[in-house]
C-alpha cells in the first residue's frame, strides 16, 4: 500500500500497488485512479476530483488545474 498526492487537491491518496494486490484489486483500498485527458495528459486523481470534473465535455489539463481553486 503507498500513497501518491492527487493533482487536483494535492490530498495524499491510497493506492493499492504492489504484487500482493496484482491478482486482487480492490476499489475499497484504492483512493484515486490516473487519468488519459483528451490533451494527453496523464493525472493522478482521487474519486473526489474525478466526481468534480466535467461530464459533459473532454476534460483537459486546465479542468484538474481548477479542480485546487
Ligand atoms: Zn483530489
């Protein structure tokens, strides 16, 4: 189990990793997924800022920046 910050909220996020957890992930033990944008950006994001982004369109680089105002 480890951590990583979410590039939205900057809040430390659980990650499940490591080979214990290859065969059983867990949604329960994982905070927060990376993200592909439509930019090609990669992000780090818990499910809260996920939530957060827009539904309705391609979510971009300037969309996860917003997400820490
Ligand atoms: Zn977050």
């Amino acid at each position: 189990m480890t951590t990583d910050p979410c590039d939205g909220c900057g809040r430390e996020v659980t990650i499940a990793g490591g080979i214990a957890n290859l065969w059983s992930f867990d949604v329960e033990t994982t905070g927060g997924v990376t993200l592909e944008l439509a930019d090609g950006t990669e992000h780090f994001l818990c499910f809260d800022c996920i939530e957060r982004l827009p539904d309705d369109r391609d979510v971009t680089a300037a969309d996860v920046a917003a997400l820490s105002e």
